[in-house]
C-alpha cells in the first residue's frame, strides 16, 4: 500500500509550497497533485520528479470532482497528507457576483473539502493529517469579501469539529488561517495605485507554520503574531465596529 498525500490547488504558490515541504518526507512514495491547469501540473513534475502524480481537475465541476473522488476512493493507498488547498475568491458588492460565481465559489470552498474528507478519512491511518485552508477572514464577517469570508468559517468550523470527531483515531484536522498571502490571487493594484495589505506574509512562511502545528495535532494554525493579533480582537470586539473599520480600509479599491 503506497503512502501518499494529496493536495488541491497544487498549482498556486501556496499550493506549490507545499508540494516543496511535503517532497523532502521520506515516508511519502506520491503526492497527488490536482489543479484546473494542465501545463502547470506537468511543471510541477518536471521539477520535483517522479513522485509526482498529476490530476487535471475543476474542483467546481460536479463530474470533475466526482472522478477525483472516485480515483481517491478505487486506489490502493494510505493517506498520509491531504491538504484542501484550492479556493475562489473574489472582492465585490453583493452584486457583482453572477450566479455561476457565487456556486462556483462554494462548490470548491467548501463542498470538495467536505467531500475530500469524507472519501479520504477511511484510507488513513493515526498520526495522518489533514490541513484544510481557512482564513483570517473567517473570525469575522467582511463586507465586500462576503461570500469568501463565509467560506472560510465554514472550513474552519468544520475542520475543528472534524479534528474533534476524529480524536480517538490519532487523525488531525487543522484549520490553517492566514492573514494576506503574497500569491498571485491578490489584485496589487486599483486604478494605478498599490494596495496596501497589512500583515502580509509569504506562502513558505504560512506552509512552514502549518505543516508544523498539523505534526503536533493542532487544530488552528495561524503563523504570524499580526494574525493572532487579529485573532483575539474578533473576539473582544463588536463584530459590528470590526466591519466598520475593515469596509472604510477596502471600499476605495472597489
């Protein structure tokens, strides 16, 4: 039976970080790698080598999806990793989101990761992880990152509810929280000017910090101390001046 680990969204920097991370694990014989773009998955290969095993896949598309469930599930393995890495996200009023947009975006950010640990707990074993990708966003709501923000407080719910549930079989669930991440995701500018993201922080530095407290069994991983900082003013804070303070710092980038 092969060790394996699988991670979504492997394409993006985060992603790819922790591919990095998680090659250099003697333990691991594959790591499935699955992203929407073929000619950056075949690059993955090309530089990590062998041990990677690519899938081509819309986490968004139900036929898509259930295939990759349907691999997971016919395969031989044990799971050592899974990382629930992919997500859309989109900054806009309510209604700017067309309707294939707002399902889209709730069809990868929560229903895949749902569904990806449901098909994947069976094949793992004490001491296999699982990282699900959260947010800051997620310790309170956020104008004009609504839908994202709801997103992520339902991985992170879930995730330590799962971490909960699974306690007497020795497999974790972490909710990996970062704040601003320098990936490509993020728009660097509006109408010629920069945007300012405070806190920002590397992908290696939040892939590092999050497959070291996933190793310990942690169920929250936040890596920086802006973050936690964050972190504890949602929770002796109003939500509703939180709001206030967060729509007055974006709505000039809208």
């Amino acid at each position: 039976m092969k060790k394996i680990a699988i991670i979504t969204g492997a394409t993006g920097k985060i992603g790819e970080e922790f591919v990095k991370r998680l090659i250099s694990k003697n333990e691991l014989e594959e790591i499935w790698v699955s992203g929407r773009n073929d000619r950056k998955l075949t690059a993955l290969k090309d530089a990590f080598g062998d041990r990677i095993i690519p899938f081509q896949c819309d986490l968004s598309d139900k036929n898509e999806l259930d295939r990759f469930i349907e691999q997971i599930a016919q395969s031989d393995v044990e799971i050592r990793y899974l990382v629930n890495n992919a997500g859309l996200a989109k900054m806009g009023r309510y209604d700017d989101f067309s309707k294939d947009e707002i399902e889209n975006t709730i069809d990868v950010n929560c229903k895949a990761v749902a569904l990806l640990c449901q098909t994947c707990i069976p094949k793992m074993t004490a001491r296999c992880r699982i990282l699900n990708i959260s947010s800051a966003a997620s310790f309170q709501p956020n104008p004009y990152i609504a839908l994202y923000s709801a997103t992520k407080v339902f991985v992170k719910n879930y995730s330590r509810a799962l971490n909960y549930e699974l306690a007497k079989t020795k497999i974790t669930c972490t909710a990996v929280c970062p704040g601003w991440v320098d990936t490509e995701m993020l728009k660097k500018e509006s109408d010629g000017k920069a945007i300012r993201f405070p806190g920002m922080v590397s992908a290696e530095r939040v892939v590092k910090k999050a497959i070291k407290d996933a190793d310990k069994g942690k169920a929250l991983s936040v890596c920086s101390l802006f973050v936690k900082y964050e972190h504890f003013l949602s929770k002796i804070m109003p939500n509703r001046l939180i709001m206030k303070i967060w729509a007055k710092a974006v709505e000039k980038y809208l």
